[in-house]
C-alpha cells in the first residue's frame, strides 16, 4: 500500500562511522535500560512481599510504586539535555551507579518515608537510563542497522515488563528471598558501567549549555509530572475527584505542564521540541503510540492480575504468561526489523497488522470465564508475542524517519515521555473500568439471584456462594475491559494506514573500522 504520491522525507544524514567500540558502549546502554525496565515491573509484582516482611499498610505501600513512577516520568523529558550536557559517559555511569546504591541500600530501610524518598531517587535515575538508549541508537548506529537498534529499544516494553513476572517469582517463590527484588539490579549494573567506562569516550563537560538552559520549563516541569502521576497513579484507589489530594494534584500539575509546554514552544534550545509535531507521522504516529500502549495493558497485566484474583497465582504461577511473550521478543524485534529493511514492505501495514494482531488477542481473551488457568490464555498471549513488535518497531521506524540526527535527542525525549504517561493514563483507565463494570454485573447477579432465589432450596455455605458470585462478576468485567480494548487496538489501524508511506532504509552493511586507541 506505498502510497506513491506522498513525498518522503529527506533520509537523515548518516551518524559518525560505527566502531566496534561504539556498539560495546551501546551494548552497556542497553543492558541498564532493560534493567531499569525490569526493576520498575518488580517493583509492582513484588509490591505484597515487601510490604508482608515491612509490615506496612496496602494503602501506605501503594505509595512506593507511586513515588518511583512519578520519578520515573520526571526523568523522560530532561535526560537527553543533562545526557549531552554532562557527555553520555559521564550521566550514564552516575545514574547507573545512583541506583546500584540505592538497590543495595533499599532492604535495610524500614521507615517508609525515607523508602519513598530512595525510591523516588531511583525512579529518576533509573528512568533517565531508558531514553538513553534510543538516543544512542538514532545517534550511532548508521541506517543500515538502525532499525535493530529501534529493535533493541523495543524491548525495554516488550520484554523486559514479561519476563520480569518470572525473575519476580524466582525471587519469592524460589529463593524466598525479597531483597533480591532490589539487589537484582547490581550484578547488570557493574557489567553495564564497565561496558561504558571502557567503550566511550572520554569528553569535556560542555557548561555553556547551561547559558541558555531553559530553566522556567525545568521548574515547571518537574511537579507538573510529579504530581501528574500521583493523580494518576493514586485516583482510583482514592476515589478520585472525590478526593482533595487527586483534585489538586490533577488541577495543578495540569497547569504545570500548560505552563511547561509554554516555555518550551517558545524556548530557542528547548528540552523537547514540540514545533516537531507538525510533521504527520510524528503527531498522527505519537497519538497511536499513546493509545496503543493503554491497549498494551491486555498483554500480561490483564491476565496476571484476573488469574491473581480468580485463583490466587503469585508470580511463579504467573509466569508462563509473561513468558509467552517476553522469549519470542528476543528474536521478534529483529526479525521485524529485518522485515522492514526489504523494498516490497510497507512499514504502515506492518503496523496496521500488528495492531490487528493486538486486538484480535483482546477478543480471543475475552472468551474468559471463572474457569481459566494460564493455559486458556495462550492463544491470545501468541497472538501479542507477534503484534506488539510489529507495531511497535514499525511505528518508531515510521515515526523516527521523519527527523534528522540531530533532532534525535528531541525524540528520544517525547516518545519516553509520553510511554510512561501512558502507562499511567493506562493503568488509570483498565482499574476504572473493571470497578466500574464490576458494580455492574454485580447488581444484575444480586437481582436475578433475589428474583429466582425463592425458588431455589435453601443455600447453607453462603461463603462458597459469595466467592462464586464474585468470581463470575471478576470474570465477566474482565472480559469486558478486553472487549474494550481490543476495539481501542482495531480502531487503531486505519490511523496506522494514514501515515506517510516511508520507504525501507538502505540496508547495505557497513564494514567496522578499527577501534581508534585514543578513546581510552
């Protein structure tokens, strides 16, 4: 479906020549940002065991997941600037090391004000590793092999939040050790630094750049995404507007981020570059983007979380279905990429099939009932092992074509941003609607039981009644919140065919000159 009449952007000038050193220093990126990926999901799958062996409250626990999302989002926007700033050695080794020290601290803390502090930290600093990533890809690695790096990215969502429901339960349920939640991170932290230290080069911190920093959107973005994700993170169990604490969250960190969005459109060296949106498969390709990562949510949140519920699963028990479609991501990234790089492929149907693919599995999941185990679900679980890299990958390939080298930074900034807002805006949305649908069918089950109940001999174990009551009504919500967002994913793809038709790079390899001895 190239659609012939549309003119293709300019290709982007090649990045510098690719050494064996440089993919060494991207290999250390990436390894910190699957693990900074990995230890954001830990965090929530392992959230009961700490707060078992801590002694805290559900509620007063909830918070350190909260904390460590909202440093996550407030990180995004801003690491990229502070990364060429302070030289991509330098940042990446510090927020590296600042969360391998947190890690090892974090089991010996029992205060949980300075828990939510350390976590907050180490939000930061580990969220701040994952958009390092796409901007050493776009900025190093030459088009014939850009799209694995876009690949390699790719899987800080598609793999790294599946498998870390296994790493989770060996820790639990294996090893019964829960200081492992956070101490995993060490052993991946050290290789990652001494890839870095060793492969990048070693350059001047560039302190003129903070002559023109644009320091009102700093101070204003930083609590308008602060607060932003307390709202979000926090509105459901706190009722939310309903709530003093969700309302003025809300209201101020939207004015906030009005106020940050001001600043930077009219900032000659902003953070991110909003003006970038006027190109059509930025802001058609990041309104996808952010939709499909809500629908994203049916992959192996969903299901982990009805199976918790129905019968009890922890982690380990879980783990089949993060696994069905964390394994296949370690080869599936590429193999789209590999897809993409031939002539005859049209990235938007790549795309538009793999949203189809997405919402097809929401449909075949949402067959669900009170009766289903993990095996049930493995169809649909196949199904998004397949559709999430296609889309995915074809969307940062289509969305990522459109801007030059040096716009990449800008780039690596937004689509970080606007992830872990979805997530947010996601996990908001998917807990909204099973409550609500949950009330729903709860009251119909209650008043066609008092209608024909009179009829019925008398139930003596009211507590096996009252759990198959709620197993039916979990089940029942459940399949309607995949109905939902499987017509979110289907409604995706004709958005996905508007894009502008981009054709495949030149996949020619280039040969890797000798390391140059003067990096050091």
């Amino acid at each position: 479906m190239a659609d012939t009449s549309q003119s293709s952007p300019a290709a982007p000038a090649g990045a510098p020549p690719l050494t064996t050193r440089a993919l060494i220093g991207l290999l250390g990126i990436f390894l910190s940002a699957m693990m900074a990926g990995l230890n954001s999901r830990s965090g929530s799958l392992g959230l009961a065991d700490v707060r078992g062996v801590l002694g805290f409250g559900s509620d007063d626990a909830s918070w350190l997941n909260t904390f460590y999302a909202a440093g996550e989002l407030v990180a995004m926007p801003f690491t990229t600037w502070f990364a060429i700033t302070f030289t991509v050695r330098r940042f990446h080794l510090f927020m590296v090391s600042l969360s391998a020290l947190i890690a090892i601290a974090l089991p010996f803390v029992v205060d949980l004000n300075m828990l939510l502090v350390l976590r907050t930290i180490q939000g930061i600093s580990a969220g701040a590793l994952i958009p390092l990533l796409m901007m050493m890809a776009l900025r190093t690695l030459p088009p014939s092999i850009r799209l694995h790096g876009l690949a390699l990215y790719a899987m800080t969502a598609t793999f790294a939040p599946n498998i870390a429901i296994w790493i989770v339960g060996q820790w639990t349920d294996v090893l019964v050790d829960w200081r492992w939640l956070s101490w995993q991170f060490i052993p991946v932290a050290i290789v990652s630094a001494s890839l870095v230290a060793w492969a990048m080069p070693r350059e001047p911190i560039a302190w003129k750049r903070f002559s023109s920093i644009n320091l009102p959107a700093l101070l204003a973005g930083i609590p308008g995404l602060f607060l932003l994700a307390i709202a979000l993170d926090q509105g459901n169990r706190l009722d939310w507007f309903n709530s003093p604490l969700i309302s003025t969250s809300m209201t101020v960190g939207c004015l906030c981020i009005g106020a940050y969005v001001a600043f930077e459109w009219f900032h000659p060296a902003p953070f991110i570059k909003f003006q970038l949106l006027s190109r059509r498969n930025l802001h058609l390709g990041f309104a996808i983007f952010i939709l499909m990562l809500v629908a994203l949510i049916s992959g192996a949140v969903l299901p982990t979380s009805f199976l918790a519920s129905n019968w009890g699963y922890r982690a380990l028990q879980n783990a089949p279905i993060g696994l069905i479609i964390g394994l296949p991501q370690l080869i599936a990234g590429s193999l789209v990429a590999f897809l993409l790089y031939q002539k005859w492929v049209d990235a938007r149907l790549v795309f538009a099939t793999g949203l189809a693919l997405i919402g097809l599995s929401c449909f075949q999941a949402s067959h669900v009932d009170t009766s289903w185990i993990w095996e049930q679900f493995i169809p649909a679980q196949l199904m998004q092992a397949v559709g999430q890299p296609m889309a995915i990958v074809s969307m940062l390939f289509l969305a990522t074509s459109v801007v030059q080298p040096m716009e990449g930074p800008y780039i690596a900034g937004f689509v970080n941003t606007l992830r872990s807002v979805s997530s947010l805006v996601g996990g908001a949305i998917v807990n909204r609607l099973l409550e609500v649908r949950e009330h729903f069918h709860s009251y119909i089950l209650v008043d066609r039981f008092g209608i024909v109940g009179k009829n019925l001999p008398q139930v003596t174990d009211t507590t096996a009644l009252t759990n198959a009551f709620n197993a039916q009504v979990l089940a029942l919500a459940t399949a309607d919140v995949y109905r939902v967002l499987g017509i979110l994913a289907l409604a995706l793809v004709p958005l996905a065919l508007m894009m502008q038709f981009i054709p495949a790079p030149n996949s020619r390899p280039q040969a890797l000159p000798i390391p140059s001895p003067t990096h050091g």
